[in-house]
C-alpha cells in the first residue's frame, strides 16, 4: 500500500487543507471565494498532484466520509435550529419566507423547463435543481443533504462547479438585499414592528439572542452529541430499510429538528463547530473526486 493510501495520512491532509481553506477565505480578496470552494479547488490540486488519493484510486477512507461524515455535519447543525425563535420573526416575515420559498420552487420549475439542462450534457440535473432549490430556502445544509441523496457527492467537478454557481449568485443576491430595502423604505415608509419579545432588550441581549453564543464545551457534551447522531444514523437507517420510499437523510434531518427543540439538547455545546469541520472534510474528499 503506497503511504497516500494510508488513512492517518490522508486524514493529516484533509484537516491541513481545512485549516488552511479557512485561513485563506479570511483574506480580502479570496473571502469573496468562499471556503467551501477554497477546499474543494485545493483538494482537487492535491488529488491531480497525486499527493492525496483521487476518484481513480479511491481508498475506503473516502467511502466513509461519503457515508459517516457528511450526515453527521448536517445532524450537528440542524441542531442549532430553534423552532420557538420563529416568533421572533413575526408573522410578516414568515409570509415573506413562504413567499420567498414558493418563488425559489417556481423558477427552478420553469428554469428548468425553458433550459433543459438534461439535454445539454449536465450529469444529474434533476439532483442539481433540487440542490438549488433547497440552499436558497435553507442554506448549505440542504444542498449538501441532497447531493448526498443523489450522489451528486461522488462527481467532483460538477459539485465545484455548482459550488462556484451557487457562490457568484448569492453575491449578486446579497448585494440586491442591502441595496433593495432602503429603496423600498423610502418609497413606502413604515415604522418599525418588533415583536414583543425583543422590544426593551438591550443591544447585547439582542445579539446574544440572535447569535446563540455557547461557551465552555466539555467532553459530557461532545460524547452525547455524538450518541445522539450516530443513534440517529441508525435509526435513519432502519427506517429505509423497512420503508424503501422514505431517504435515509430525510429521516435524519427529521429526526435533527426533533431533538434541537429540547432544552437539554439545546445546552449541548459543540455541535456547530463539529458539523461545520465534519462538512468541511466531507467537501475536502469532494475536490480529491
């Protein structure tokens, strides 16, 4: 066995390669890029070096990162997720919300429609949109959820290259939201509506509202946040074992939401950072196919 088919290795290279995609997507120029596809692009140069194994000569390591990994770092920060802080929001922003959603479905139907990428040499286009579909209703963790379910995963180039997409357009899009709002206040003024439970709060508890800030995390908190995901990959998987219709990550991600509306899972400390290295990881092996 050749040393870059060693696991403790490639291992060694992948965290390397998160700490140093993070790192660089700090930079001014390369924080437009993103991490996400830092690693992937890096990953990919390493692999075409043959300093890390490629799709070619795949070790066994990669397959369990495909299977173990990736799930994982979607159950660890669908975790964060807290369905009471919806009031905070206030009924006019979740019509915008439903609005908003119901408008994503509809133009990747019709976009789909008038430019049939599956006549037009895109592998897995069907996948591809519904990837789409879900990162701009729920972020990364739904377009990674559902490239695994797809496999779309195991393509390397087209996964960069709807990374890159997905990238550029959202800038566009962060750009419209900043500009948009004060044009629309101007044209039609309103005063400000906040929602009971914020109104006397000052700027620090609003912040620490928001941001959720969890300190110290001990190794009770790591050990039972890992109990929790992979008793939930199993559930997940026994459940798809039974029921062949229903996707292994649909009941994972199911059963993610459940658990993140308990008040003793929601003191668990840790859980983002270990969803967001496990996702990073997971897209590291990515760039290598």
């Amino acid at each position: 066995m050749s040393f870059i088919q060693q696991p403790a290795y490639i291992i060694t290279v992948l965290l390397l390669l998160v700490v140093f995609s993070e790192w660089l997507a700090k930079k001014k120029f390369f924080k437009h890029i993103g991490a996400v596809l830092i690693i992937i692009i890096a990953a990919a140069i390493l692999a075409n070096l043959k300093i890390i194994p490629s799709s070619g000569n795949a070790p066994q390591l990669y397959n369990r990162i495909f299977e173990y990994a990736a799930p994982l770092g979607i159950f660890f920060l669908l975790l964060e997720v807290k369905l009471k802080d919806l009031k905070l929001a206030g009924l006019p922003m979740l019509v915008m919300f439903f609005i908003g959603s119901f408008a994503t479905i509809a133009g990747v139907v019709i976009g789909y429609w008038i430019f049939s990428p599956q006549h037009h040499h895109v592998n897995q286009a069907n996948a591809v949109a519904g990837m789409y579909t879900g990162t701009y209703i729920g972020g990364s963790a739904n377009l990674n959820a559902v490239a695994l379910q797809y496999g779309v995963n195991k393509d390397g180039t087209l996964f960069a290259a709807v990374n890159a997409v997905d990238n550029i357009i959202t800038t566009i899009w962060l750009l419209m939201t900043m500009l948009i709002p004060p044009i629309l206040q101007r044209l039609f003024p309103r005063k400000k509506n906040t929602p009971p439970e914020m109104k006397g709060l000052s700027d620090d508890e609003l912040r620490s509202l928001v941001t959720q800030v969890k300190t110290v995390t001990t190794i009770t908190d790591i050990s039972l946040l890992l109990a929790l995901g992979f008793g939930s990959m199993f559930i997940s998987s026994l459940v798809t074992k039974y029921v062949h219709q229903v996707p292994s990550i649909l009941v994972l991600t199911t059963l993610a939401l459940v658990f993140a509306q308990i008040p003793f899972v929601q003191k668990l400390k840790g859980g983002k950072l270990m969803g967001l290295l496990l996702i990073m990881i997971f897209l590291a092996v990515i760039g290598a196919f």
